[in-house]
C-alpha cells in the first residue's frame, strides 16, 4: 500500500491548504472572517476592561468641576475559553486500496474538508448566537417531524446531525438525543430517527454537546437582540447595570423599508457618540430585499483579516458616512447587526482551527473501528471591546 504516515499527513497539509486552515473558514462567513483576530490568549483568563461612565469632575464652573470630580465607572468582564472540534477521518480500506499518492491526497481533502466546514458552520453561527448554543425553535412536533418555528431556521440542521432539547419553561435539558435524518429546507422542517421526550412548542434545540458551551458571538452574545436581565452573569458581570453601554442598543421598528431601518440603526449608534458605524451583517434573503429596494445600488468589495478573501457589500449612506452591508447566511432572518468593524475580535490560544497533535501525532488509530483520524480545533472567544458602537435591529 501506499505510504501514509505523519509526514505525509503534514506534507499533504501544507500542500492542500498553503494559506493556512484558518482561511477554510472565511468561506461564506463574513463575520468571522473580518474580525480581528488575536492567538496569544493563553492564560487561563483575561479582564477585558470597558470604561461605561466618564464619571464626574466636569463645568463649566471651575470650583463645581473640582468638587464633583468622580472616577469614571469601569466593569472588567473575565473573558474565559471556549472550545471547538471537529475531527478528519479516513477508514482502513482507503488507504490500503489506493496505491496513488495523489488519491491519497484526495481522499485526506476530502476528510479534512469535512471537519473544516463544521467548524466554519459552527464558528459562524456562534457569532450570532449567546453562547447557549440554540439552532432552532420547536414550532410543532408531528410524530417524528419537527416543523421549525422562526423562518429559515432548516438550514442550520444536517443530516446525522445529533440534538439535544432544552425545556423553554426550565431552560435544562431534556433526558435523551435524537439524530436528524431528513432536512426539509422549502418547507422549514426536520425529521429525526425518534422524539426527545417531552419535546414540545417553544423548546431549543441544540447540537449534542454545545448547550452552554459555545463562544459568545461578539454580534448576537456581547450585542444581545434582547436587553440584558437584572442579575444576570455575562463573564461573571451584570450588564443590567448599563445595558446601552455593555450590551449595545436594540432596535424593532414595526414597519419600514430594511434600507430606511438600517439607516436609522446606525443613526441610533451615531447619536450615541461612542462609535462610528462602517459595517453591517444581515440574511442573504433580507440583503436581497434590500438590494432590489435601493434605487441606485452601490456595490464595494468587504475587505477581511486575509487579504486573499473578501466579500461584495451595498454600501449605505448614513450620517457617520458610508457603512458596508454584507450578506452573512449564518445570521438569523429577520436581524441584522450595524456598528464599528473594529471592535469584532477572536481571540484563540494559538491558531483557531489548528491540528490538536500536542503528542506530535497528526493522525491517530480509533480504538473501536478500523480507521484513522485527524482532530482539529482549539480554545477560542468571541469578544466585543466596544457593544456600545453596535446595535441589533430586528426588521418587520
């Protein structure tokens, strides 16, 4: 048979992805792919520190600036990793068959590929989501159907995919799992092999092992669609305090064009005075509405961390100047994100995805079959260092 081995594994990746994995996840994930990304986060933790009131000692009376003179108000949220896998397989049989060495590529690229996009599927998702790590709502269960209750939601399901449930009026888990068999995208629904107990209307579901455990997406988790509760723990601090200035603003207007709305969302940050908005993230299917709505569409090419990738944008006038709109089909339908691109951040220990062989095996033999795998992954978090600079806005 042809030689595979931990050279070739390292040989065949260098070959198959010279720009490194990390641009296998900019693919249609705008978001991730524009935030800053920062790989020296290698303590157990880091205060981001926010400065959320300038505090007092300020008039126009020099006796009153001095006697009213307070420190400004600082909150440090304790940023901690999260974590993210996905793993490459490649079963005996191929490789004692294929005696090619450029088959032998093939067949690792494909296995690589596969894992590379849960990740970037994954990752991408995060970035909107709380860290809870919800893909859909239960809307109604009909036998082993599930009919999903906010629009678009089928696409963020696979087949084989393994779920777990989360009781809507407990938030814990549901006893069991369940394995997503069919994917009805047109008509928004899954089929699974048999029901979580108990499933009902209203319930979340989640992937198998990401309840709690996902980043905080630095859109949908530091810049929230609903405002932070009293008492609530955010990287140990209570956002409630000053939702605007911790949390960013929220925006649901009940009628409007998406470009009228989207304009007043970045007025919104702009009045603020804490940032200027120059980007914004939407559905594909609501980006389309809104190109169809502009009289005289202008397209400009999105710019990422990689300059070997980039994404085409409107881009919307708006009183801070021109903001760049981007079609992300990891963002919910019906949400959009508007605020400053500079403030999005990733932070890894090391590179996010890397090869996990800390015992120097880049490939490893399964004890309970005949096959071989690569890990891939890493510890990561998304942070926000300015949401007062965003705003959520949930369109009609």
């Amino acid at each position: 048979m042809a030689s595979f081995n931990q050279t070739t594994a390292v040989a065949l990746q260098r070959r198959l992805y010279p720009d490194g994995l990390n641009v296998r996840l900019f693919k249609n994930n705008p978001a991730f792919a524009m935030a800053k990304k920062w790989t020296g986060f290698n303590a157990e933790g880091k205060f981001q520190v926010i400065n959320h009131a300038p505090g007092g000692g300020a008039s126009a009376t020099f006796a009153s600036a001095q006697t009213n003179a307070s420190a400004g108000k600082y909150i440090k949220p304790f940023i901690t990793h999260a974590f993210e896998y996905a793993t490459a397989e490649i079963d005996g049989i191929t490789l004692q068959i294929t005696k090619d060495p450029a088959n032998i590529g093939n067949a690792f690229k494909v296995a690589m590929d596969h894992a590379l996009n849960n990740l970037r599927r994954s990752v991408g998702l995060a970035m909107y989501g709380t860290g809870r790590g919800d893909r859909g709502v239960v809307g109604s269960v009909a036998g082993n159907v599930i009919t999903l209750k906010n629009k678009n939601e089928a696409r963020n399901f696979s087949i084989d995919m393994v779920l777990q449930v989360m009781n809507d009026a407990t938030s814990a888990l549901r006893s069991g799992t369940m394995k997503v068999t069919v994917v009805d995208f047109d008509n928004n629904k899954i089929t699974v092999d048999t029901i979580v107990a108990g499933t009902d209307a209203d319930d979340v579901l989640v992937r198998d092992g990401d309840f709690n455990n996902l980043i905080k997406g630095p859109l949908g988790g530091w810049v929230p669609i609903v405002a932070p509760v009293a008492s609530e723990s955010f990287f140990t601090i209570d956002r409630s305090v000053h939702p605007t200035m911790l949390a960013g603003q929220r925006y649901a207007p009940s009628a409007g064009e998406i470009r009228e709305i989207l304009i007043d969302g970045a007025a919104r940050v702009e009045d603020l005075g804490v940032g200027t908005p120059d980007v914004g993230y939407l559905n594909p299917l609501d980006f389309a509405t809104l190109a169809k709505e502009a009289e005289s569409t202008r397209f400009v090419d999105v710019k990422t961390t990689s300059a070997k990738v980039s994404f085409k944008g409107i881009s919307l006038l708006t009183g801070s100047g021109e903001v760049e709109l981007v079609a992300d089909p990891n963002c919910p339908r019906k949400q959009a994100w508007i605020g400053e691109r500079g403030t999005l951040e990733i932070w890894s220990a090391g590179e996010f995805p890397r090869v996990l062989d800390f015992d120097g095996l880049r490939m490893s033999r399964k004890a309970s079959s005949d096959s071989y795998e690569t890990r891939l992954g890493g510890y990561l978090q998304g942070v926000n260092t300015n949401p007062a600079a965003w705003v959520a806005v949930t369109l009609p």
